[in-house]
C-alpha cells in the first residue's frame, strides 16, 4: 500500500470549503431576492443545509419543481412539527456508545453527524449537522461489543455519511472489524457516490484502504441514489472506481413525493443502477419524520402501485428490489393490496422473535403512510 504524506489536503476537500450552507449564498446561486433569504435562514436555523458545488449543478434553476432541488433546497414545510424525530426505534435499540443492535445478525455504527450535502428527507434529521450525542466516539469499544456478540455477523457503518469520515477514521473501523471473526461483511453507508463523488475518484488513499481490507472480508457500499439525473458521468466514476477495488455496491432509494413518485422515473432509476451493476435492493417508504412527514410521504395505496408499475419495466435484477418500511418492530415489505381497504405486509427482518416472517393484513386509508406501532393486523 502507498504511503500517503499526514495531514495533506486533498483537492476534494478543498472543495467542501465552497458548499452552499448559508441563505445568503444560497439565494444568491438563485438569482432570488433579498427578502427571501429570511425564510431560508429560518430554516436553516433549524436544519442545518450543506449542498456541494457538484449536486448544485444538477438543478434545473428555471423549473420550480425540480426533483434534484427538492432533495437539497430548504422547504418552508420542514417547519412542520408533524411527526417524530425517531420513527424507528433507534434510541431503544442503542446498546453502546453509537453502537445500535435492533436485528441480531447486524450492528450499526453511527460513526459521524456530518454529510457532503444535507438531504430534506433525511430521517436523522435530529443528528446531521447538529449533535454528535448519538455517535460512536471509541472505534475500539465498538468492535469490542461486536466480538462480544457472535450473534452479530454483519456492521452498517453509517451516519451521518460514513465516507465523510478522514481516511484514518475509516482505516481504523477496517482494521478492527475485519479481524473479527464472526463478521461475514462490512458495510458503509454513504450518499457521497452521489452527491460528492470527487471523495471517491480523486482519493486514491481511500481506494487503497477498500482494495487492502477488501481482500480479508467483503466490503460494501450501500449509497442512495433517488432519480435517473443523479447518474452522471461523476457518479458512474465513482462507482467504477470502488468496483475496480473489490467493493461492493448497492443501492437503497427512498420513495419520495415530487421526485420520483412516478412509475417511468423510477423505472429509469432501477435500469439505470442494473446498467452499472449497482443491484437495487431496498425501495423505502418515507419516514413520517418531523420536518419530512408533511411533503415527501406518499401514501402506502399509491406507493405499492408506482413500486409495482417500475419493477414491471425491469430485467431480472431490477424485479428483485423490495418495497419496505423501517418500522419499530421490523423492516416490513409492504407486498400490495389484498381486498376493498386492506394491504397486505411481510416482516423481512424483525426486531422480536414473535414478528418473524409474519405475514399480515390491516386496514388502509387512502391517505395513510404509515402503520400504526401496534399495527392492528386482521
């Protein structure tokens, strides 16, 4: 492995200093007037907005309702109170320091409060950019509490965004867990493939690290690609690049109002991650998370629907993607619907025993987006 000089800055990270985190360069990329910077610094104020030079350029600054802007453009309805900041569980299922355990074959680590661009449907939207309360601080305690548990076979390194991590952060989660013998793989969880894939092809340090420690356990990247325009010559890049070195990746979208609620565009999504081997396996139904809940859900009828519609368009691979939620007691794939006002769910990983690869049915509103805790199964 190459010997890379201690404290040498990187051109992607000169880069990060020209990001767009406050409204006044924000309005300015804009073109908007002065008066509606009060608004979006009301916003940010709140959740915290980071959008890189790249993912900007994706915007179509003349379409109002352009899907790239709505996943990086403050929106006044974030200052909705509507819904929970943890709508999975998280705080009841950490066990150490960073370090939640809510699936017994996988751990995972939340390893940074910091993204490359600040996502308004993200569903830690209580952490990112705000308090590091909830992360992992000691990658030695961590590692210490997987090989306490064999149980554990897999970790999700995540965030955060885990490649946001330095170099020597991420050589450090490496090294411990791929001596660890009852892991099978290692996971990280990244958008920066997307939103900032300079991090990846300008980093040879990094690849370096993923090829050295890919040749003792299997390494995946698990990124978040959510419309065909996020495939861009940059992306496919980095995506090639981690692929040359022996890391896996996949892709896990999250359905989301106003861009890509549409059969045909996330059709073209699914084609489109086949095309570069990125195996799509995950479709998620938008967290009811407070500052989220009100514009991006999509209720649960008509999401099976587009989700169904898509997978019709696909190969062999594409079909194989799962509709899910990140529910309390599970991640649930929601399968469709069985008869007049009820859908039909299956427990694809559960959090209590009693929950294992339950099959059940419940009543659904047509405006519904989300399942009640308690679920009331028929």
């Amino acid at each position: 492995m190459k010997v890379y000089e201690r404290g040498m800055r990187m051109e992607w990270q000169k880069e990060l200093k020209n990001c767009i985190t406050n409204a006044e360069e924000l309005c300015d990329k804009l073109e908007l007037p002065a008066e509606e910077r009060e608004k979006y610094e009301k916003i940010i104020s709140k959740f915290p907005m980071m959008i890189t030079p790249y993912y900007f350029s994706l915007i179509d600054v003349n379409d109002p309702d352009d899907p790239i802007a709505k996943m990086c453009i403050p929106s006044e309805a974030e200052l909705l109170q509507e819904g929970s900041f943890d709508t999975s569980g998280e705080g009841e299922n950490t066990k150490w320091e960073g370090v939640q355990h809510k699936y017994t074959q996988t751990a995972l680590i939340l390893s940074t409060n910091v993204c490359a661009m600040y996502c308004r449907h993200c569903f830690r939207k209580r952490l990112v950019g705000l308090s590091d309360a909830e992360l992992n601080k000691k990658v030695d305690e961590a590692a210490a509490y997987v090989k306490e548990h064999p149980e554990v076979t897999n970790v999700l390194i995540t965030g955060g965004d885990a490649l946001m991590n330095p170099n020597a952060i991420i050589s450090r989660y490496l090294s411990e867990f791929t001596e660890i013998e009852n892991l099978d793989f290692i996971r990280f969880g990244s958008r920066v493939p997307v939103t900032f894939p300079q991090r990846i092809y300008e980093d040879n340090e990094l690849l370096d690290l993923f090829e050295k420690y890919a040749s003792v356990k299997p390494i995946y990247v698990v990124t978040q690609f959510n419309h065909p325009r996020e495939i861009t010559p940059e992306s496919i890049r980095a995506v090639k690049e981690l692929q040359s070195r022996g890391i896996q990746v996949r892709n896990q979208s999250v359905l989301l109002k106003g861009v890509n609620d549409d059969p045909n565009v996330l059709g073209e999504l699914l084609r489109g991650l086949t095309r570069l081997e990125v195996v799509p396996y995950y479709i998620f139904q938008c967290r009811p998370v407070t500052g989220v809940k009100g514009h991006f859900q999509v209720p649960l009828r008509k999401g099976v629907k587009i989700v169904d519609e898509a997978k019709a368009l696909q190969n062999g691979l594409g079909k194989s993607v799962r509709y899910v939620m990140s529910h309390p007691r599970g991640k649930i794939e929601i399968l469709g619907e069985s008869e007049a006002d009820k859908m039909l769910f299956k427990f694809h990983q559960n959090k209590y025993p009693a929950d294992r690869s339950k099959i059940f049915i419940t009543d659904i509103k047509d405006d519904a987006t989300w399942l009640d805790y308690e679920l009331n199964p028929v």
